[in-house]
C-alpha cells in the first residue's frame, strides 16, 4: 500500500499521472593528450565535442538520427582562438552548458549547447557554440562549418606549481 496516493491494490497506479520530461544528461572524460564531452545539439540529438590538447583543435561531431552515421562536423582552434603561445603547454579543462539563443535570420541557429574551454595556465576561457541546421538533420544531409566563438572570459589566475 502506498501512503498518500490511496493505493488499495497493486493493480492500481502508485504515481499520479506525470508529464513526459525528456532527460538529457553530459558526459565528460580526459587524459592527458584529450579531452571529450558530449551536449545536446538539437531536441533529437546530441553531439561529442573533443579537443586535442597538443594542437589546440577543437571539434564537434554530430550523429545523423536519419543515418546513423556522423553527419556533422564543427571546428576551431583554441589556441588561436585564445591568442596563446603554444610552446607554454597549455593545459585545459572542458565542459558543456545548455544555451537556447534568439534565432537570426539565417536557416541555422545555435545548437542547444555551449562548449566551455578553460586554459588554466592563463586562466583564460572561451565559449563556444556551433550553427545547426535541423532542416538538414531532418533529411539526412551532412553539414560543417566552423565553431562559433561566443566570447572569452578571464578565469580565476593561474596556479603555479613549483
């Protein structure tokens, strides 16, 4: 018997009646070459962002829900991006965000996510998004392009080790 919802009988529901809610939940993982995190796209979709510590490349690929293969595919370079000079080594941290923006006037709007980059020996952190065109994802259709920058933010100052 469930107290409060006046069950009598296992046959009946336990829980009242619930609005659908979709779930959606990043994921992220690194090791010392690359890092790796997923975010929503789209309502359907989800993308994995990786970014390639030595090179400072940052990409995201997206699944095509028609084909089941990677029809998407977004760019940039953080360590241009963030005006760094590589030969300090870098050293990051990477996560996502949820961001719903105004639509332009354009076919593609921002994806649902927000890509963060952190340079901890600068402290400097970019944000970055990407165009999505759900009228291509909806027939299948490839698409690529560069990342967008949203802005950079200054972080805490870096921690020196010695």
């Amino acid at each position: 018997v469930a107290i409060g919802y006046g069950v009598r009988s296992l046959r009946e529901r336990p829980f009242p009646m619930l609005h659908e809610a979709r779930l959606h939940a990043a994921t992220a993982s690194q090791n010392e070459d690359y890092a790796m995190a997923t975010g929503a796209i789209d309502e359907d979709v989800e993308g994995v962002f990786l970014l390639n510590f030595l090179t400072g490349d940052l990409q995201c690929s997206v699944m095509s829900i028609r084909t089941g293969r990677f029809a998407g595919l977004f760019k940039t370079n953080v360590i241009r991006d963030l005006g760094m000079d590589p030969a300090k080594q870098p050293a990051y941290l990477m996560a996502t965000g949820q961001g719903r923006f105004p639509r332009g006037g354009g076919a593609a709007r921002q994806a649902f996510s927000l890509v963060y980059v952190l340079d901890t020996t600068s402290g400097k952190c970019a944000a970055y998004s990407l165009p999505w065109r759900r009228d291509m994802a909806n027939t299948g259709r490839p698409q690529a392009g560069a990342m967008v920058l949203m802005d950079i933010g200054q972080g805490p100052t870096a921690i020196t080790r010695e």
